[in-house]
C-alpha cells in the first residue's frame, strides 16, 4: 500500500545474535524472487559469504547457502545482481593466501542453489590484516555484460577501478582507473546503468579517499564503461561525504550521500574513543549524527560530444 504499513519482519538466518550477521545484499528479480547475501564469522578470524531465498515475498527463507569456504574479508559488503537470462552474480572480497584481499564474482545458474567457483576480477594483490570495510558494487546490463566496480587499497594504485565481463563473470577486463593515487582511504563506490536511450550510460559514485576531506565524486560513461568523463564533486566542499547511492531515470542521474562538518566529524571520532571495545551495541552510530544530501544531473551528452 505504498509504505503505510508493512508486514513483521521475518528473521533470515533463524536466530538473533547481536552483531553476528553484516554487509548483506538484497536484490528482487522481476518474478519477485528475493534474494539476500550477507558476511557471518562462523569462528573466529574466519567469516564466510553466505545466500538465501525467499520465493514468498519474504515470508519464508531458504536453509542459509555458504557461497565460499574460503575466508571473505569479513567487513567489506557483498553485492548482488542478475543478468537479462535470470543469472545471478554476487561480489564479495576475498581473504586470499599471504592476505591478499582482492574482490571475487560467482555465478548461480539455478537461482542460488549452487554457485561458481568465484573468480577473481583484478589480481590488486593488496595485502593487509585488517578489514577496510569497503565492498564492491556490481550491476548487469540488458545485453548481459556483467558492470564491477571496486577500492583497493594496494600502495602506489590505491583507490577505484572498474572493469567489467562479457562472459558471464569467467574473466574480466583490464580494470580502468577511476580514481587512483598512491594512498587513499577506503571508498565507498556504487554503480548505475541505463536503460532504454541510455543503454550505453555507467554511472560511478564514490567518496574520493585520496582527497584531504573525503568528497562525493562522480564519473560518468556513455559508451558502455569503456570511456568516463572527467571526475566531478557533486557534495558539499569541505565537509566530510560519504557512501553514496545512485539511481538512473530516463535522461538522469540521482546521486544520495551522508556528510557532515569537519567539526562534527571530530566531535564523533572523540566520542568513540572512549567506546567499550567489548560491547558490539556500542558501534551503532546515533541517528542524526549525518546529513543526507542529494543532487540530480543529466546522462545526455554535452552537444560538443555528440
């Protein structure tokens, strides 16, 4: 009914342990089909990427699916999205050996019951031994091609890139840099694509670590993510943005972000420092400590373009 009411909420996983299930997708198929992944450590240092369906607009789960056996860098968020043929594809970053955290792409055929070995998109080769908190985002295309987007932190090529597949997720192209430096902080990058006239158009959004303050940046492609344009700062100077969302509509771009003042950014950070570090409740950000900013643009070309 438009939001005005909604059903009781349904528990996924079967049980309700504080803290113990994150950085999960959802994603509906157009048969209304919903799909969710999420991270869960199932001991400690190692968290597994995990699946499930419901075929009953939410009701109902599907027994919980480990994706991967392999470790899944346990705080990056995972992404899910599926092709025109009803493929579903979920992005994850994986630990792998020496710590390499890179991301990886699997592929379900069969609407989740079993999955791809997953593949890896760009062998960053960053090793770390901490989480960055700082997953990939995927989108498919009518004509298949499979749209990454991603932040490594490797030294010397540090920031975003994109690549993308035309076979399904079994391999990946060259990565493009969207926004590189020799160190960033973790980027929070999301895509969009078009549809119908803007077919060609991908869309990339992220909170820019190489920057002094974090900004909102965006850059956009119009022949299919082979080509973007030049980077361009849609958030407020000065004040620190971050994890923005995007959503195309014909012949426009909506970008959402969360920023805040240098001083409240400060404030906060003072405020943490004094956390119980054994109380996971105590992580939870308080409501109203951000700013929810949006802005609008247009996917046409200049008329110097076409």
């Amino acid at each position: 009914d438009g939001g005005r009411h909604w059903e009781a909420p349904s528990t996924v996983t079967g049980d309700a342990v504080f803290g113990s299930y994150d950085d999960h997708a959802l994603f509906v198929a157009p048969d209304g089909s919903i799909y969710l992944s999420w991270l869960a450590e199932v001991k400690p240092d190692t968290s597994h990427t995990f699946f499930a369906r419901s075929t009953d607009g939410g009701r109902t789960w599907s027994t919980p699916l480990t994706v991967d056996s392999d470790r899944s860098c346990p705080c990056c968020r995972t992404a899910l999205a599926a092709g025109p043929d009803g493929s579903l594809y979920l992005a994850w970053r994986k630990r792998f050996p020496g710590d390499q955290r890179d991301i990886v792409v699997a592929r379900s055929r069969d609407r989740g019951v079993t999955w791809s070995d997953p593949a890896r998109v760009h062998a960053d080769a960053w090793q770390v031994n901490y989480c960055p908190d700082a997953g990939p985002s995927i989108k498919v295309g009518r004509d298949g091609t499979l749209h990454v987007a991603w932040w490594t932190g490797r030294t010397g090529r540090a920031g975003t890139q994109y690549a993308q597949s035309r076979d399904g997720g079994v391999t990946f192209s060259a990565p493009v840099p969207l926004g590189l430096a020799k160190y960033s902080r973790a980027a929070h990058i999301q895509l969009g694509i078009g549809e119908g006239s803007d077919s060609g158009v991908v869309v990339a959004a992220w909170d820019d670590g190489t920057r002094e303050v974090p900004q909102i940046v965006v850059r956009v492609s119009r022949d299919g993510g082979h080509h973007f344009s030049s980077p361009e700062v849609v958030s407020t100077p000065w004040n620190e943005a971050g994890y923005p969302v995007v959503s195309l509509v014909s012949g426009g771009v909506l970008v959402a972000w969360q920023e805040r003042p240098l001083e409240a950014a400060r404030q906060d950070s003072a405020a943490r420092a004094s956390l119980d570090k054994n109380d996971p409740q105590t992580y939870v950000n308080a409501v109203g400590a951000m700013q929810v900013m949006m802005r609008s643009g247009i996917t046409a070309a200049p008329r110097s373009e076409r």
